[in-house]
C-alpha cells in the first residue's frame, strides 16, 4: 500500500498492482508511444509534416496510467500534445500518421494534423490547439454523459470524463468557468494536469499563483483535489483509480496534479534554453519507460531477451505505420468544401466518416446505419 498527500488529508491507497501481464502490456504502450515521437520527429525535420508538433517524450506513464483506469466507455479529450492519449485509448498508429502527414487516411482525414487526433470509437474526443479550450468541451461531455445515464435513460451517472490539460492553461479563464460549472452541476469530470513544470518556456512559479501547489485552484472551488506522481506508471495507475472510481461513484469532479516532465521541447521550434542541460539530465533519469522494465525484470516478470524483442517489434510496427502513412493520398482539393456542414448545403458537401470507421462489410454497414438511426 502507498500514501498520498491529497489538499486536505493523508490518504491510504488500496488499489493492488495489476498482475505482470497488465504491466508489460503498459510497457508496450508506452514504448509504442516513445516510438511515435521519434519518428514524428523526424518526419518533421523531413518536411512530411507541418504545423507544430508537440512531443510526449517523458510523459508516457500518465497517459497510459490514467487511461488504464478508466473504461474505454469514458470519454477522454485534451490539448495539443495529443498523440500520446490516442495511442493509449487504440489510435492506430498508421492511421495517427496519416493524419501526422495530412492524409486522407487520418483520424480527421489529414485536416486536422498533429495537435487534432480525434478518434470517436475508442472515445477520444480530440486534441485541441487552443489553450484550456477542451476543459470546457470536456465539461460538456461530462455533462452529456450525466444527462445521458440521469434524465433519458432513468438511472444513475455511469460515466467519468477524463479532461487532461497542462499546468500552463490554468490562468485561461475558460478553465475557471469550467471547474465552476463542474461544481455546481456536479458533473463527473476529472481534470487532470499533466504539470511538465514548464508554460511553454515560462517555469511554472514564475507565472502562475501557488504555482507550487496548484491544487490551491481546485480548493478555491469547493473542488476535491490530489497531487500524485506522474513519472510511474504504476503509481499514476493505483492513484487515479481510486480518484475515477469515487468520481463514478458520486458524480462529483476532481482535480489532480500530475507531476511529471516532457524530455523535448514544447514544440519543435523550442531551443530548450530557459532550462539547464543538468536539469534536464536530472529528469531523463527518472524515465518512467525504464522505471517499469528495471521493476519487470526484478519482479522476473521478464527477461532481457523478451524485452528486447519487444522493442524491435514495437519498432517494426512504427516504421509499417510511417510507410503505410507515406502511400496514403492527399485530399482532393474538393475536401476543402467538405465536413463543413453536416448535410449539404450550397458548395458545401456533406459530411463523412473517416476511412478506418467506414463500415467493411454488409453487415457493419447495416449497424451503422442502425446505430445513426437511419
């Protein structure tokens, strides 16, 4: 069992260690993630993707702890450093790429790029590159979903949305009245802080009030609220499970403060030089990949030849992804007057789904229909 300094009290936590196969499958997904990075990376500097780009490099154990503490159900939305939450929640990384390169094959038919990964079959309602713009779309959902359980269906709130955002979208206004409005209505959200210490180039207590204890914000609201760990997936883990099974339990939000760190840049234009190379170095050691392979191989939960295997074929699956991604078209120039508007209207077209949510067979064509209630 470990404790936990929440804003108020001590805590206990009780929830167990998953068993070593829940474990390596956390590894996969986070070596999947790193793997990602590395070659979005270099897909950037070989001109295959524009915009920005915003790596998750270092943060890897709090998207897969808290995803792995939810149902997939739940709905999951967050900022622009996106990629990691839609590979945790299922994103296919070919179809992740694809939309990287501006593809008709991605997730948003290559309109949306890095900072727009939306992938509503496994319930990830998107990044967005508007700073704290999705806490209050989060709040929405959370709403909806409670709506959804309370009013139409006649039961009890079944859902928790998980609505990530990083320390420094904490002074935009929009979060306020989200974390308000959440409060009030007693909607089962949490809003987790992926508090990488850094505002884009601005250390943290240097631009936000109690930057050294955040969880100050959520107690201005009546808000319960925790400072966990974030550079150990198992910690991140125990700790958000006990917080998403209370919030599904009393619909009532939460605030977590997630301590963690990004080993790049905020984006790829980022020369690094508000922070030290000692500091950085510092941080790089406590990497939360190797944090749960050194904890595998004590445990004996594997051997160094099966984690080797495993990165080559985490790494073979990337490069598949990269290639596939690379024949994918451009869009038609048409696509510019499409999914616009829903159905069609003047030069605009209509909308349509993605190419990996159309229906394959006759059969899923029909419970798609069914499901869009035609």
């Amino acid at each position: 069992m470990s404790t936990t300094e929440t804003a108020n009290h001590v805590v206990e936590n009780t929830v167990p260690v998953p068993d070593p196969e829940v474990l390596k499958s956390w590894l996969r997904d986070m070596l999947q993630i790193r793997e990602f990075e590395v070659r979005s990376m270099q897909a950037y500097q070989n001109k295959l993707a524009g915009g920005f780009l915003h790596v998750y490099n270092g943060q890897e154990a709090v998207a897969v702890g808290c995803i792995a503490a939810m149902r997939h159900t739940d709905p999951v939305i967050t900022a622009y450093r996106d990629h990691g939450h839609a590979l945790a929640r299922g994103l296919d990384p070919k179809i992740g790429f694809a939309e990287l390169f501006g593809r008709i094959d991605g997730c948003a038919k290559g309109k949306g790029g890095s900072m727009h990964f939306f992938d509503r079959n496994n319930s990830m309602f998107g990044g967005h590159g508007i700073v704290g713009a999705q806490c209050p779309l989060g709040t929405g959902l959370a709403f909806a979903t409670k709506y959804t359980d309370e009013v139409i269906k006649g039961g009890t709130s079944e859902s928790v949305t998980a609505c990530f955002l990083g320390d420094g979208a904490l002074n935009q206004g929009s979060v306020h009245e989200a974390m308000n409005l959440a409060v009030i209505f007693d909607l089962p959200i949490v809003f987790c802080v992926e508090n990488n210490r850094y505002a884009m180039g601005t250390a943290v207590g240097r631009c936000t009030a109690s930057g050294n204890q955040i969880t100050n914000r959520a107690i201005a609201f009546g808000m319960e609220a925790r400072s966990i760990g974030g550079m150990d997936v198992i910690e991140v883990y125990r700790e958000m499970k006990e917080i998403v099974d209370q919030v599904r339990a009393t619909s009532k939000p939460y605030f977590v403060d997630i301590d963690t760190y990004r080993f790049k840049g905020h984006s790829m234009s980022d020369p690094r030089k508000y922070r030290t190379h000692e500091e950085e170095q510092e941080y790089e050691a406590d990497d939360p990949i190797e944090k749960l392979t050194r904890y595998l191989l004590a445990q004996k939960a594997m051997t160094e030849e099966e984690l080797k295997s495993l990165s080559k074929q985490v790494r073979l699956e990337i490069r598949e992804a990269v290639n596939w991604a690379r024949q994918s078209p451009v869009p038609d120039v048409s696509e510019l007057h499409h999914d616009v508007y829903t159905d069609t209207w003047g030069d605009y077209t209509g909308t349509s789904l993605p190419g990996y949510m159309k229906p394959t067979t006759d059969e899923d064509a029909t419970e798609g229909e069914a499901s869009n209630g035609t």
